[in-house]
C-alpha cells in the first residue's frame, strides 16, 4: 500500500503549508489543519497574482508601456498571500 500522503492530489499543497505541527512538552505531534475558507481564499490570492501577472506581461507585450496600476496590485497580493503564510505558521 502506499502511504496517505502519495493519495493526495497535488493541489493541497496549499493546505499542507497552511498546516500548522505543534508537540507538546511530553512528545507528542500534532497537526492543526486550516479552516477551509482560509483554504480557498489563499487560492483565489494566488490565482489572482498570477492573472494580473499575465495581464502585465500582456500589457507590456501589446503597448510596449508599463502599468503601475498593476504592478501596485500584483505587490499588494503578494503582501497579502505573504501576509497569511507568515501569521498561520506563527501562531
């Protein structure tokens, strides 16, 4: 048999990093697995960095110019998606 983890879709890798492993003072490991919500909204943040990623190439692709509306955009998701990477494996 193979082990649970080798079952696993390849998408949860969001998942996995948003899971927090605690152990306690007598040895024992534990996972804390994140809300599902928080899930899906770190997924719809990454799907939207890439998006806007694309559409900025495709701006400079197409006009030749740079589009700081954007890239000021691209920056705040990234401090978002970074945001709640940092805070979940804090706590």
């Amino acid at each position: 048999m193979q082990p649970a983890e080798a079952t696993e879709p390849l998408t949860d890798w969001v998942k996995r990093a948003l899971t927090r492993k605690t152990s306690s003072k007598r040895g024992l490991k534990e996972e804390i697995e994140p809300d599902e919500r928080l899930v899906l909204g770190t997924k719809v943040v990454i799907a939207l960095i890439f998006s806007l990623t694309a559409l900025e190439v495709a701006h400079l692709a197409f006009l030749g110019t740079w589009s700081s509306e954007v890239f000021a955009a691209i920056t705040g998701l990234t401090g978002t998606a970074t945001g709640i990477l940092i805070s979940q494996k804090s706590r």
